[in-house]
C-alpha cells in the first residue's frame, strides 16, 4: 500500500520525473563505466600470481641482464622454475595495429602461466617449431587469424621482418587473463641476433621466476638480488603484483582524472533529483499541511518524501546498471586494444546501488526538512 503512495506521488508530474529517472540512469551508467575503467587499468595487478617473480634490470626495464643469470637464479633456495624473454614491440601492417608481443623460452614460460589454456596439440606443435607463435583468443579475432597463417611483424627494437606461424591459440581459464598476448620462442630472436648483432645476442629483458612459497617472496628477492649486487648488471627483483602495478603508476593522474569525473556526474545527478524533490514538496506544501492537521508527524512526512526520492533514483539506477551491460560491451569493442580485459564486476554493480541509494537519501533530506518546518497556517496559504 505504501508502496503504491510512493508510486504514485513520485510520478504525479510524469515528465519531470520520467527526465528525472533518465537523468539518474545516465548518470549510473556513465559512473559504471568509468569504475570499469579504472578496473581495467589494474586488471594486470589483479591478474597477478603470489608465486612470480619478475628480474629485471636495477637501472631500467630497457638495460638488459645476461642470460648466464638463469642458472645461478635457479640454484637459489625458494626457486621452483625460472624462464626469460624480452619485450619484442614488433608492429603488425600499421602502428594503430598495436599489441603486446613477447619472445619467451618457450616451456618454462607456459608451466609458469597455467591459466593460459592451451589444447595439447596446438601447445606440442608450438613447442616444436622454432617460429611458432601463440596468440589470445581476442587478438586473433581481432585480426581474424586461424591455426598455420604466416603472421609477419615489423621489429622496431630489433629492425626487419619477422615471420611467425600461428600454431597456438590460447583461452583464459579466469575473466581477468589477457587474451591479447603474442609469445614467440626466444631461440628464433636470438639466433637471429648472434648473425645480425652478435653483442646483443645471449641477453634477456626479463626473467620470471616461480617460487615454491608466497610467504618467501621477500627473501628470496633479496637473495637474488644480492648474488648479482656489485655486477655488471644488477637486478631489481619483485613480485609480479608490484612489477605491474609500476606500470600503473605511471597513469596515476590519468585514473584520478577519471576518478574526479565520476564523483562530479554523481554530484550533477544529486543536484538534479534534489531540484526534482523541491519543486515536487513545494508543490505540494499544503498537503503537508492537512496531514500535520490530521496528525502525521515529522518522521511519517519525511519518510513519505524520502521514499519518493527513492523510487526515482532507484528506477533510474537500475535501469543505469542494466545498460552498463551493452555499453561496457560497445566500448570493449572500441578501445579493446588498450583495455584487453574489460568486464563489469561485482563491485561495480555494488557501487551502482549504493550511489542509487545515497542520492536518493540525500537528495529526500533538504526538501523532507522544508515540509516539516513549515507551519500549518503557511502551508494553508499556499493552497490552490
């Protein structure tokens, strides 16, 4: 029943409330898709494994270490695994083509990324040919590649054309694995360097190592990276998460820019509906008054307006949420080459209803005050 009194009281001026309710809507589905936004910048931090760690260079990721580092790496108690590779940054046809491309040793590479899902085939017959290549799922959609294409790529740190054949294509066991990597095997960048340029031959940009226990991660940081202190190339060592999460650092402004935008459409919306809910109770101010005559107190009066704000901001911010489904969709589309990984979480959802709830509150309070201060004979005033 009271329901139906908020219903109807909330929709008494039907245009106004319906641009209301549209207002709100686009004000939840833009503030969803900028929180997905900044969920997808970080998506490579969350991805993370508590059991990689990443060698690199002290000086920068661009200074290379040699790849006689791999044994004594291996001989350091905690190690598990450890394998190598080095950002390529080949193009495909055109610069605008851009995506992430690895050359890795092969194997050890793959026992370290489980989640890579790969049928046996496909990852026996990438093994086996030294100009293989794996591809994500997404990326070869994107350019609508299929098993045994001759995919070419322009070296722009390693000049020349390099032809790979596409025997792999791998699926993400979780929502939030980057199906637009490209891997090669090492072996082939690196005999063709020790023909082209023999100093450059025999280095690594990288090497991942999988260790046996998270909690030992520290440690065996240090370890590592005092075996090599005083070298001619010393290491910085880290675990995956913190690797990452260095590359999102450097787009600090650009996340608290959008971070900003998003608190900005939440304040615009308030203000709307808080207009909507003033001009609706001054309306109606002298209904306010009949019901202090007949014995309502402030606390029924204010629940009455705030659960009318509430049944608008509510329509809007489902209806908001349901279209962040489509439009998230649209724009993975759109900007997919630059946020590969790019879904709707829970938290965003979550998000959504508590923004609802909190303008619609908010919004209910400044005019909830106005119809109970009033007074009796002003109110009667004002009607008709």
């Amino acid at each position: 029943m009271i329901f139906k009194i908020l219903i109807r009281n909330a929709f008494r001026h039907k245009l106004r409330t319906v641009l209301t309710v549209c207002g709100m809507a686009i004000a939840i589905l833009a503030f969803g898709l900028l929180h997905t936004v900044i969920d997808a910048w970080y998506i490579g931090v969350e991805a993370s494994s508590a059991t990689r760690l990443v060698t690199r260079n002290s000086i920068s990721l661009i200074f290379r270490l040699p790849l006689s580092y791999r044994d004594t790496i291996r001989r350091i108690e905690g190690v598990k695994i450890v394998s190598y590779g080095n950002w390529f940054g080949g193009r495909y046809i055109d610069e605008k083509d851009f995506f992430a491309n690895f050359a890795v040793e092969p194997k050890s590479y793959l026992n370290l990324y489980p989640e890579y899902m790969i049928p046996d085939d496909q990852r026996i017959a990438f093994l086996k040919n030294r100009k293989g290549c794996l591809v994500g799922k997404k990326l070869a959609e994107r350019f609508g590649w299929s098993l045994g294409d001759i995919i070419t790529l322009t070296g722009t740190i390693f000049p020349g054309n390099w032809e790979f054949v596409l025997c792999s294509i791998y699926k993400g066991s979780e929502k939030n694995t980057d199906e637009t990597l490209f891997f090669f095997h090492w072996d082939y960048l690196n005999e063709s360097l020790k023909k082209k340029s023999p100093l450059s031959s025999d280095q690594v940009g990288f090497y991942m190592i999988g260790i046996e226990n998270p909690y030992m991660a520290a440690e065996i940081s240090d370890a590592i990276d005092k075996t090599f202190k005083n070298s001619l190339a010393e290491t910085l060592t880290e675990t995956e998460k913190a690797f990452q999460m260095g590359f999102v650092t450097m787009s600090e402004a650009i996340i608290k820019a959008i971070q900003l935008v998003s608190l900005v459409v939440i304040f615009i919306i308030l203000v709307v509906v808080a207009n909507t809910m003033g001009m609706s109770v001054r309306e109606r101010i002298g209904e306010f008054a009949v019901f202090k005559t007949l014995g309502f107190r402030a606390w029924h009066i204010t629940l009455l307006i705030i659960g009318e704000s509430m049944v608008i901001t509510v329509f809007g911010g489902i209806t908001g949420t349901l279209l962040t489904f489509p439009a998230a969709k649209g724009f993975s589309v759109a900007v997919g080459k630059f946020f590969p990984v790019f879904n709707i979480t829970a938290e965003t959802i979550w998000l959504n209803l508590a923004v609802t709830l909190v303008v619609g509150l908010v919004a209910g309070i400044l005019p909830a005050y106005r119809a109970v201060t009033v007074k009796i004979a002003e109110g009667f005033r004002r009607m008709g």
